[in-house]
C-alpha cells in the first residue's frame, strides 16, 4: 500500500488500529472479539460474510443475519 501523505497515513492507521483493536478473537476473552460483550453468538449454520478493510488489504469475517 502507498501512502500519500500525513492524512492518508492517519486515516490508514486509524482504519487498521480499529480492526486491530475491535475484531480479532482474544484468547483472555474466550475467543470473543474486544468490541463483544458477553451477547449470544450468532448459530453455526449462518452463511460467513466478508467485509473488505483497508481496500482489501485486511478481510473481517462475520456471520450474516439471514434476512426475515
């Protein structure tokens, strides 16, 4: 990744410390992302969804909620 700048750079770091700091499982939480509380998880049978960070450099993936 090029960076283009002082404001591409933040905005680069910011996008990253964020997954860093929110999605990723933590062993001292039980596997549970940072951002999770103690909520239900979703079941097993949910189809896994990708959302693209950083242009594609990270991928985050999650269980999607089937639509009603």
């Amino acid at each position: 990744m090029l960076i283009y700048g002082e404001r591409h750079l933040r905005s680069v770091l910011g996008q990253y410390a964020g997954h860093y700091n929110g999605h990723p499982p933590h062993q001292s939480r039980q596997q549970r992302p940072p951002d999770q509380d103690d909520q239900a998880s979703p079941p097993l049978d949910l189809p896994v969804q990708r959302r693209k960070v950083l242009g594609g450099v990270i991928n985050e993936y999650y269980r999607a909620a089937l639509a009603a």
